[in-house]
C-alpha cells in the first residue's frame, strides 16, 4: 500500500475524541517524533533502517513495555530515524471495573467504536509526556504508557552519553476496525521503504 493512499485516510488533527476514554479496550496508532525531527535514530539504507545506539534503545524499550504495563500487548512497530510508529492494544479483562464500559478488542485487534458526535471530528491529539522514570502511573492509558517510554529512551540515552530529544507531544489514533488495522500495520511496516515520500522526513544535520 502506497503511503500516499494511506495519508488519504489518516489525517491527523488536534482535536480529541472527547467522547473516548484512552485508558479503554482498543486498539491505537501511536506516533512520536524526535525533537526538531533530528536523526537520533539512525538512518535508511537500501530502503531498510539502521539502528544508531540510540535506535537500538528505542527498539528494545518499545518491546519492555508490555512488561510494564498490564493488559498491554503489542501490534507491527517501527523505528525510523526521527520518529517511531507503532500499535498499542489495551486489553483489559471485562471483570475490571475501570473498564465496564469497554468493548473486548476483536481478534485481538481493533474494536468497534461508537458513533462519533458532530462536534468531535477526529481521533487523534497531540499529548503530553508523562514522568521520568519507565513506570505505571496509576490506570494504564495512552499518555501514561508513551510517557513513561520517552522518559526511559531518554533516561537510558542520556546515562549513555548519547544526544536525545524528543518532541514534547505526540499523535495518537484510535484505529476504528480490522480493515483500518491491516492498513496501519501495512503502513508501519513498509515506512523504510517509503522514506523518501515520508511526510516526517527531514535532512540529516548531522552530515
């Protein structure tokens, strides 16, 4: 799938789904970008991407998170030289009572969402990070969990002696079906090889 088809479909905006607990039962499209979208993360050859040690980082933090936060598990996930993609499904059991209103993740994947309000017009929003430490902070969420995985790619990076930065907000998507899974988790896995038409691409200053 061309990424050009892909942005047709998913189009990021400020605005939150008001009507959306992000702590629920789902399935969501995360992406998070370097500050200044610097090349901290390596670089692409031959349409495949090379880990620099901060990359590396990056990579191995992302796959500890189901560790550190429960009811967490993992879709498709990429590093790319100044942001991540990446799926986190949040499935907790229908017994918890944080999550009465939830909807079992179909498949393990995406849910069916309710319908949306005329006044709340996209899924996805810029967010905060959380704290300093790769820590559960109280019920698991979205903000929670990428807050504590920048904070620990950072805090790691930085006892290293590697620069890093990251941006200060985020995206964040709800992805809505299967259909829209498969075409994300297509899109993730792909984004190497796409990397000249990326619409995150920048020039790397460090040559």
């Amino acid at each position: 799938m061309s990424q050009g088809k892909f942005q047709n479909k998913y189009r990021i905006s400020s605005i939150r789904a008001q009507w959306w607990d992000y702590g629920w039962n789902g399935a969501y499209f995360v992406t998070i970008c370097t500050q200044d979208r610097e090349h901290y993360f390596g670089e692409i050859q031959n349409d495949k991407m090379v880990l620099s040690e901060v990359g590396i980082i990056a990579d191995l933090l992302w796959y500890q998170i189901p560790i550190h936060h429960k009811n967490v598990e993992l879709g498709d996930f990429v590093v790319m030289p100044n942001h991540i993609h990446g799926i986190l499904i949040i499935n907790k059991p229908l017994n918890d009572i944080d999550n009465v209103k939830n909807v079992v993740v179909e498949a393990g994947h995406a849910l069916p969402l309710p319908p949306q309000s005329s006044s709340s017009t996209s899924t996805a929003e810029f967010k905060k990070p959380g704290s300093q430490r790769f820590q559960n902070i109280g019920k698991n969420t979205i903000s929670s969990i990428i807050g504590s995985y920048k904070s620990a790619v950072t805090k790691h990076a930085n006892r290293l002696g590697y620069p890093h930065q990251w941006q200060k907000l985020f995206y964040d998507n709800i992805i809505r079906d299967n259909n829209q899974y498969q075409r994300i988790s297509d899109y993730i896995v792909s984004n190497p090889e796409n990397w000249v038409k990326d619409k995150f691409k920048t020039e790397d200053k460090t040559k």
